[in-house]
C-alpha cells in the first residue's frame, strides 16, 4: 500500500482545505458610491456658485443696471 493511497476522495478533501481557510475581505462598495456621490454634489454647487456669482471687481451686475430713458423731444 502506498502512501498516497487514502480513504478519503480527494475532491472532499480539497472541499474542506477549501472551507478552513480564512474568508476574503471585500471592498465596502456603498462607501465608494457615497463618496462619488458627495463629490458630484459639491461639484455641481460650486459650478452654480460660479454661474451665479457676480464677476470679481464690479460694483453691480450689468443686467441690474438701470436703463436711461431718452428724450424724444416730442
């Protein structure tokens, strides 16, 4: 009888080396969908800030500025 010659079937035996090994950790997949998430956020609020913001060194917007009314004279 040799040594390797055994009782036990080998695909059982790889099944339970199999089941003692420690368990893989996965990545947190919500973490980086909610870390994506807030950066688009703070993106699109600083694009509108942007937009919405006076241009630096005016006084007042142009739109906001009066119109003078001219004198038609008649």
């Amino acid at each position: 009888m040799s040594i390797r010659d055994s009782a036990i079937e080998p695909e059982a035996l790889a099944y339970a080396r199999g089941l003692l090994k420690p368990p893989v950790e996965r990545d947190a997949t919500w973490q980086a969908i909610g870390a994506a998430g807030l950066w688009a956020v703070c993106a699109i609020a600083l694009a509108f800030a942007m937009l919405t913001a006076p241009a630096p060194g005016s006084v007042e917007p142009k739109a906001r500025k009066a119109i003078p009314e001219q004198a038609d004279g008649g």
